[in-house]
C-alpha cells in the first residue's frame, strides 16, 4: 500500500504544478488581450488627432513631425484607407510610445 503514496503523490504535485502554470498563462495572456484590444479600438483618425497635438511640442523627432503632417494631410483628404502596411505600423508604434 505505501508503494503507491510515492505516485500518488507525484501526481498531486505535478497537477498541482500544472493548475497554478495554467492560471498564471492564463492572467498574462489576458493582461495583453486587454492591451491590444484597448489600442485595436482607437480608431486611425483618432491616434492621427492625438499624435497632431504633440506636433507644437518637444517630443517628437523632425522626422516624425514630418510624417505626422503627411498623416494629417491624408485625413483631411479622407484618405485614411490608403496609409500602406508601413505607414500604419510606423504610427501605432508613435501612437503606443506616447499613449499607452
């Protein structure tokens, strides 16, 4: 009977190991579902408003106050559908480094 304690309470213990890795993938994999929702539903126009305040300011590079005023442009002219791949890229990096 005592051989099977050994196992038996291997097992408890690898379950166990196994329930608190689960919850703790669990909670990190909410923690960023809930960062990347909240930044998929700011919409194009709005981070291009937001990043259009900062253009009086310090903190942001000549070149980055360069594309933030093609941005600009390119919603004014309701072109917003047409930013390529990279464009849009580059300003949800510029956008999350300033509001996130």
């Amino acid at each position: 009977m005592s051989w099977m304690i050994a196992p038996l309470a291997v097992a408890v213990i690898s379950i166990g190991a196994m329930v608190l890795a689960g919850r703790s993938m669990a909670r990190q994999i909410a923690a960023q579902a809930t960062t990347e929702e909240s930044r998929m539903l700011v919409s194009t126009t709005t981070m291009i408003k937001r990043l259009e305040g900062l253009l009086g300011t310090g903190d942001l590079s000549e070149w980055e106050k360069s594309f933030v005023r093609s941005l600009v442009d390119v919603q004014k002219a309701g072109k917003v559908t047409q930013l390529t791949g990279a464009q849009v890229e580059k300003l949800d990096e510029l956008y999350g480094r300033h509001f996130a």
